[in-house]
C-alpha cells in the first residue's frame, strides 16, 4: 500500500499550472505600463459635466490643470463649502494663477509653450463667475489653448 | 569532493505566482483608465486699449446667445430652448434660403480641393452671466460645437464622401477654411443685475 494512491485510475491529468507566472506577468506588465498614478491629491470635489463634442487631450505632457469645485467633504469644515480653485496641491486665488502659469512654462521646452494647454476641471455645480475670472486670468497670460474638462454624455437632442 | 558536486540549490519559484498576483492586484486597484477628454476651446488674445476699435459687426451676422442667472436662454432675443438651439445655430451658420436676418455671405471665393464657396460671415457670440452654473454653460457651447460640427459634416459629406473627423489633414483644412468656427464670448458682465 503505497501512501500516495491513486484514487481515480484514468481520470483527465491536472492542468499543468507551470505558466501560470507567466501569463500573471503579462497582465501585470499591462497594467504597469498603462496605469497613471494621480499627481496631485484633489481637495476639491470635481464631478464634470457631460458633452458630446469632446475630443482627447493629447501629449499629457504639455497640459497643466487648474480645479475649481467646492472643498472635499473632510475639508469642508475649515474652508467651506464655496467653490475653490485647486493648483496644484494647494488652494490658490486667481491671482496666484500667474506664478502657476510661468511655473508650468519654465518647464517645459521653449518650443513647446505655443503649444500648452490648461484643463479646466470644473465641477458642474459652480458658477461661471468664479470660472470666468480664471479665464480672464488665463487671457492676460496668453495662455489661450483651454480645454473644458467633461466627460462622453448622450446627445440632449436626441433624447 | 561529494560537497562539491552538489552545488547550489535551486530556489523554489513556485510562489512567483503568488508575488506576480500581489503586484497585480496593486496595479488593478491604482490604474486608472480614464482618458481626459473635453471641449477644446481658444481664449481670444488679450484686448489691446490702444488698438483701434474693430468695425462693428452687423446685427444680422452676429447670432446671440445670452444665459442668465437662472440657466434661461435667450436666443436673437426670443426665449430659446437647449434642445432647439443646435438647429436654430445651423440655421443661421448655412442660411440655406438666403433670408435677410440670418448670416450674410462673403463673396465666393476658390478653396482648394473644394472649390468656389459662399464663406458666412455669421458669428456666434455667447454671454452669460457670473450666476450661470457651468453645467449649462458646457452644455450651451457643447451644442454650438456641434452645430459647427454638423454643419462640417454636411459639406465635408458633399465634398469628400465622409465625415469631417474621418478627413485627411488637407481635407479638413479645406472644409475648416470654408466654415470658420466662429463662437465669440463676449467680454463678461451682470446681464441680469
């Protein structure tokens, strides 16, 4: 009597899991290859609104973001619940808008500051003061490429 | 001599897997796919105060589009809607029956690949107020985008066969020649004070 006795004589062989790792590799390189790690913490809440004409930002590399939307809910206690404008990891004012803009200018290439672009994420709540100041802001910058950050909706006319 | 030929053994790799599986469900919970995507617009360049004033525009050419505070339109001075408004900006853009209050045409002037073409001269200029929500801001320039966008398709469908995202570069540099896209914010202030 052997210890290790068959119980089922004939029966189909166990799938060989050898390439298992390898297959668990695939995905993992997939997945490390197109994950993008967030860069900044938001600490405005940014629920975009929805558009059918929109079309992708291209070369991520030459967009800067600005956020405006009311403080998250942990925050809402010592700054609020009116609209704030989020650069970077900080609140800012549109008056700090300038040093950003320069900031983000100096680091990129010379040649490529014609073309930069700002995404605005605006949650869909705010009013258009605060978003119009900021566009005044980006005017006097000459930072005129913008792009209203929205999600792919449905068509209103059609429904 | 028997120490020796026994050399290194080998690690097990049987719980590669596992480490891959551990890296792998780290990955699958930080990605994030979203593609940003949004409303490409251009800012007009700052207003120089020594400039010459432009020629004002005439009233027929400029197609007014006015949101107040309440999120209410109002459309060449009508009470306006957002599900009519696409089709009142295609109206006024193409101005197929040559009607004396929407867009006048400059004279026909030879595009390449497309040939002689009425360019409008019809402006769309959009105002709202501080108290606008944004939500209905994105939603007023998404449709007159898309009224741009439709009016687009049509001449790039009678030109080319297809539709103007499926053009090629000197194709759509045609088509946008023949219908600039023309919506204006006007300089912001309190329509409804």
């Amino acid at each position: 009597m052997s210890k290790f006795q068959r119980k089922s004589k004939g029966g189909t062989p166990a799938i060989s899991t050898a390439s298992l790792p390898d297959i668990v590799f695939m995905l993992l390189f997939f997945f490390m290859v197109t994950t993008v790690m967030r860069e900044v913490s938001l600490k405005v809440v940014v629920s975009q609104p929805k558009a059918t004409e929109v079309k992708k930002l291209e070369k991520k590399s030459l967009v800067s973001y600005i956020y405006i939307g009311p403080p998250i809910i942990g925050l809402a206690a010592a700054y609020g619940t009116e609209p704030r404008i989020q650069l970077n990891d900080a609140f800012a004012t549109v008056s700090d808008l300038g040093e950003f803009i320069i900031a983000e200018r100096e680091a990129r290439n010379e040649k490529e500051v014609p073309f930069m672009t700002t995404s605005l994420k605006v949650d869909k709540t705010v009013k258009m003061g605060i978003v119009t100041d900021v566009k005044q802001e980006l005017r006097e910058l000459n930072a005129l490429k913008i792009n209203y950050s929205t999600k792919k909706g449905t068509d209103i006319t059609a429904q | 001599m028997a120490r020796k030929k026994r050399g290194l053994e080998e690690i097990n790799a049987g719980s590669m897997a596992d480490i891959a599986f551990l890296l792998l469900i780290f990955f699958l919970v930080t990605t994030t796919m979203d593609v940003d995507s949004g409303l490409l617009r251009k800012l007009p360049p700052p207003l120089d105060p020594e400039a010459p004033k432009p020629p004002p525009i005439k009233e027929r050419n400029v197609f007014a589009v006015l949101v107040n505070r309440n999120d209410q339109l109002l459309v060449e001075g009508e009470i306006g809607n957002l599900k009519t408004l696409r089709a009142k900006a295609i109206e006024f853009v193409t101005n197929p029956y040559n009607k004396a209050n929407l867009s006048a045409k400059k004279p026909a002037q030879d595009i390449e690949l497309i040939g002689m073409y009425e360019v409008s001269k019809g402006v769309v200029s959009l105002q709202n107020d501080r108290g606008t929500s944004y939500d209905m801001y994105i939603m007023v320039q998404n449709e007159l985008v898309a009224a741009y966008r439709e009016v687009r398709d049509d001449l790039s469908m009678q030109t080319f066969g297809k539709k103007y995202g499926t053009l090629n570069k000197a194709q759509a540099k045609a088509v946008r020649q023949a219908i600039p896209m023309m919506i204006s914010e006007a300089e912001p202030r309190n329509i409804s004070s």
